[in-house]
C-alpha cells in the first residue's frame, strides 16, 4: 500500500508543476482573472461565535500561511505577474492573504464571503462573481481572494490553501485556464 500510494504521488509531482508552469504563463500575458483560496489557515471550521466584523472570531491565517501569503505576492513579483487590482471576501483570513501577498488594501467584496445554504441568495452570489469576471477588461490580473466553496462551485476545481485558479468566462459561468500553487 505504501509503495502504491508513493508512485502516485510521484507521478502526480511533474503534473502539478506542470500546470504552475502553464498557469504563469497565462499570467504574464496579463488580462487574467485569478480565484485564489486564502493562505493556510488555523483550523477548519469558524467558531460559533463568528462575527464577520471581528477577526478574533473567525479562523485565521496561521503562522505558514502568513509565510505562504507573502511568497504569494513575492512570486507573483518575480514572474512578472503585475496585480491591476484585488478583491477580497470580507473574511479576516481572505483580506489578510491579500494585504500581506500584495501589499495594498483590498476591496471587499461581498459576493467572494462563503456562501450560504439559501440556493437563491447563492446563485445570486455567484452570478455577482462571474459578472465581476466576464466585466474585467484591464491588462494586467484582477485577483479576487476567496474560499474553497465558491471556487469549487464556479469551476468544478478544489484548491488548496493558497492555490491560484486562473478563470474565464464560458456561458453563464467559469472555466478554469490554468492553475498555479504555492
């Protein structure tokens, strides 16, 4: 079993920087949207005492993750990646990622909170996410910093903390171009 489980990750190894490599690319031709899911955080669930206003109420970024945020922002830097703007969830854990990868006060934008269990207000929430997508016209990338559950139901992708999803508009929806992990 060990030896069955060690040969698929080292199979998988070549295609995860693969795709990083194929993902930088599409961002140095500028003119990108990326989805990216906030830096390690610690824990997995909020507390039930969670207030979206108060960040000791929430689960934050961990100490790796802080470390993760800013080899984000040194990455994007070094490959000639440049950031035209970032959104963020109102999260605590989303706008700290964004503050400390990209060194610039985030815009909240509530469409990009973790979405809630009424199917109405979520398809409202995503369609406000994909519009936000299909509206970027800038040459350079938009970053919009959220949570595992928006990016997987926007793309059918579930990322990492800290993983990059490039995306474009297909239809009513998005489509996932390439991705980069950190």
């Amino acid at each position: 079993m060990y030896r069955l489980a060690l040969a698929v990750f080292l199979l998988a190894v070549p295609t995860l920087a693969h795709a990083t490599d194929a993902g930088w690319a599409l961002l140095r031709q500028g003119g990108h949207v990326v989805l990216l899911r906030h830096a390690m955080t610690n824990g997995t669930t909020d507390p039930a005492n969670f207030d979206i206003a108060k960040c000791n109420t929430q689960r934050n970024l961990s100490e790796r993750g802080k470390q993760q945020a800013r080899k984000i922002g040194a990455l994007f830097g070094a490959r000639s990646a440049p950031v035209e703007k970032v959104l963020s969830s109102r999260y605590c854990r989303c706008l700290d990622t964004a503050r400390i990868a990209f060194e610039a006060e985030p815009e909240p934008f509530e469409p990009l909170d973790v979405p809630g269990s009424d199917e109405t207000e979520r398809a409202r929430q995503m369609a406000a996410i994909v519009d936000a997508v299909r509206d970027y016209s800038g040459s350079d990338i938009l970053v919009m910093v959220t949570h595992l559950e928006n990016i997987k139901e926007l793309t059918g992708v579930s990322p990492r903390e800290g993983e990059a999803v490039i995306v474009g508009v297909q239809g009513d929806g998005l489509r996932a171009l390439g991705r980069v992990t950190f």
